[in-house]
C-alpha cells in the first residue's frame, strides 16, 4: 500500500476528486474549497511523491501513467481512513455524532429554520458551500445542491422545492387589486442581483419583465433584498418562506412557476449506510415539506 508518512489525508482526498472530476475547479467545489487551494495542493503532493500526477490541458487534468497506478493504492488509503473515522464516531455511546451538511444561500436558510425538528437526533453542523472558506478542512457529508447532479458520484435524491414570488411594502399594493399584473409591476423600482450574478434565471425574468429597465438598487443575497424592499427602497424576487414570514412585506404577485428552484442532496458513496448521515438526510426533506406546507 502507498506510503503516506510524509502525507496528508487531506491532499490524498484532493487528488481523488480531481482524478475523478478531471478538474480544479470541479474538484474544489465537491470538496469546498477555492481552486487555488485545489491546485496547490496537487502541487504539493507531486513534490511529496516527486513525479507528476497530472497532465494539464485545455480539457482539465487527467492522470498520467504514474498517477494512474497510483489511483487503486490511494483509494485503498480512502477505505481504511473511512472506515477508521466511521468506527471512530462510534467509539462511545456518550459521543454524539456531527453530520456536516453543505449548501447554497437559500438552502442552507431552510435547513436552519429546521433545526429544531432534529431533537435528540445527530448533531447538524451547517456551512454554506457557495462561499468557501480557506480554513475549511473537512469536505460535508451530505451537500445539497439546487438541481440534479449530473456530474458527481454518490448517493442523490430529491428533497423538496421552494417557491418564488415578488413581494415590496403595502403601499406598493395601495389602489391596485393584488396579485399585481405583469403591467404594474413593470412601474414600480426593482432590486436586482449584483452584475456578477446576471447569470441568474431569476435575473433573466426580471430583465424579460422590465423590459432593460434599470434596478433600484443591485444587492448581493436575498437577505439584502428582503431588508431593501422592507424600506420601500423596490420590489424583489424573494424565496416565499422569506418573503412571507417578513412582516414589513406583503405578497404582491403570483407564485411564479418559471423561478420555482428543486433541490437534490447527494451523500458521500461510503456514508450513504451510516445512520446520522440517513437521519440528517430524512431530515433535510422534512424541511423542506415544511416550509412547502
């Protein structure tokens, strides 16, 4: 078996994903780190090991011969530390087992308004994976992720779906019978995302909606939007557990059907039977019901 004195785990874990994923890029964001920390890594570990691992190219990164005899011997290291972390958080019933679960913005504001519904259950620790950190060392348990997987390798399933609507201050909403109409709505300010985040499908149907029309003001998160439209600043696209539980905001559209976001968690193949990792999972979709409900 590989020798790995002069090794760390966590590099080893690096080069798995970008052997599997044939990318930096993809590879930090499985494991919730920046690419930079990705890449130098891999870097580390061919100066540990002496030769290169990689070849790099327009397409990614693919293994060279050498890499490639050492993938079977690497992944035999991944078994053995799994399986000595899984015993690990058994060694004492007095122990609690932590489960940590990664997600995006809006996700991870479900899974927070829930936690009370875990009870005696595992212990959530909770990270947001669209805003990686350089000191985060340990890749989450379970990630949920808005969409299908369609690229990572693991246990998937749907947990839920969460609505959109657009929503301002009751004057907004004075003199004009509600839901507003398309028409309304194109007269009033609206906030947007930050240009960096155009991309947005939400931002596309507010583009298609004001017709090029300028925001108000452009914000970075939901949050900023929800605490902006509070003080009569625009209007904004909110996720309706937000929207609806602000009391400075009222409803002022339809659900709209063209923003409703679903999103899916994925497991790490080797933790798909632990039973935290299950609980938690059962537990991710209950939130998700019950902000539905």
């Amino acid at each position: 078996m590989l020798h790995i004195r002069f090794m760390e785990w966590s590099d080893l874990r690096i080069f798995l994903a970008v052997a599997q994923l044939g990318s930096l890029r993809r590879a930090a964001e499985r494991l919730g780190v920046t690419q930079p920390t990705v890449a130098r890594r891999v870097q580390k570990l061919e100066a540990d090991i002496g030769f290169p691992l990689f070849l790099r190219d327009r397409d990614g990164h693919r293994l060279t011969p050498a890499g490639a005899d050492l993938l079977p011997e690497i992944r035999a290291v991944e078994s053995a530390a799994l399986r000595v972390e899984q015993r690990t958080l058994g060694v004492s019933q007095h122990l609690k087992e932590t489960v940590r679960v990664g997600a995006g913005e809006t996700s991870a504001a479900v899974l927070a308004r829930g936690l009370h519904l875990l009870g005696d259950g595992p212990a959530v620790e909770l990270i947001i994976t669209d805003r990686p950190s350089p000191f985060q060392t340990r890749a989450p348990e379970i990630r949920v992720l808005h969409d299908m997987p369609k690229t990572e390798t693991g246990l998937t399933r749907r947990v839920g779906s969460v609505g959109c609507a657009v929503y301002g201050h009751e004057s907004y909403a004075r003199a004009r019978a509600l839901p507003l109409s398309r028409d309304d709505l194109r007269t009033l300010p609206w906030l947007a995302f930050v240009e960096e985040q155009s991309h947005y499908v939400t931002m596309g149907w507010l583009q298609d909606l004001m017709r090029g029309r300028p925001p108000a003001s452009r914000l970075m998160n939901t949050d900023l939007m929800l605490a902006a439209a509070a003080s009569k600043t625009g209007i904004a696209v909110l996720p309706c557990f937000k929207g609806d539980a602000s009391p400075d905001l009222m409803r002022l559209s339809e659900e709209i059907d063209a923003l409703r976001a679903e999103y899916w968690t994925i497991i790490q193949p080797d933790l798909a039977r632990n039973t935290a990792v299950r609980v938690v999972s059962d537990w991710i979709v209950q939130c998700f019901r019950d902000i539905r409900a």
